[in-house]
C-alpha cells in the first residue's frame, strides 16, 4: 500500500518539485495554504505524513500542526523550513509532537529517507492503538 503524504506550502513551485521527487514512492497530495490543507485531511485522509511549511499567509504551518495534533494524532507531522534560525521552529516541536524539522533547500534523497523514516513511525503509532489496552 502507497501512504498518503500531504504537503503544505505557498509557493506553488516548490509543491510541484515535491510532487515530481516523489510520484513513484508516496501518494502525494498538495495545499498552499493551511485553510486547504484541512479541507484535504477532512475529505481524503486521513494522511500517514503532513510535512508543512512554516511561513504561509493565513494560519502558519505550527497552527497547522497545532490542529492536527488532536484530530489525527496518528499521522506524522513534519516542519519545513528555510529559515534554520527561527527559534519558534524548535520551541513548537515539543509542543506540537513535531517528529522532524527539514530544511529549504534539500536533495531528493533525503526528503525520501525522512519520509520512508516518518511512514515507518505511523505505522509503529497505528500498531500501537491496536494493541489492547
């Protein structure tokens, strides 16, 4: 089974590199902003990963993740970024169950490995729930 992956950001171009890099491993689903990101996970997720830029117009990527951590608390939340020294990035990790921060620019190959990474970890969550209490 192919994971759905979504991701979030508001230049369009980065969204169609990110579809391209990785149409042949991951479903991947896109939204420029967070208000469409909802409206994705409401209608096609839920979604194993979110990977999510952090400045967007409207509501950020950490209010994104801020939403997601309750409604679906089993998919993988991922940061992307270009700004390595935005503290707010670290402080809402914790806060949010970021599992990790990636950074603009990045190569193909490590996208790849922190997703197959962050899939691995949601089948882990998803095995967890199932197990008796």
């Amino acid at each position: 089974m192919v994971e759905k992956v979504l991701f979030v950001d508001d230049d369009a171009s980065v969204l169609q590199l990110i579809q391209a890099m990785l149409r042949d491993q991951f479903n991947v689903d896109v939204a420029e902003d967070s208000r469409e990101a909802l409206r994705l996970l409401s209608t096609n997720g839920p979604y194993a990963v979110i990977v999510t830029d952090v400045h967007m117009p409207g509501p950020n990527g950490i209010k994104l993740m801020s939403w997601t951590k309750g409604i679906w608390p089993d998919t993988v939340r991922l940061v992307l970024t270009g700004d390595a020294g935005y503290p707010a990035v670290t402080d809402d990790v914790d806060k949010n169950n970021v599992y990790r921060i990636l950074y603009k620019p990045f190569d193909s190959e490590t996208l790849k490995n922190v997703l197959a990474d962050a899939v691995g970890e949601h089948k882990r969550l998803v095995s967890a729930d199932d197990l008796p209490q």
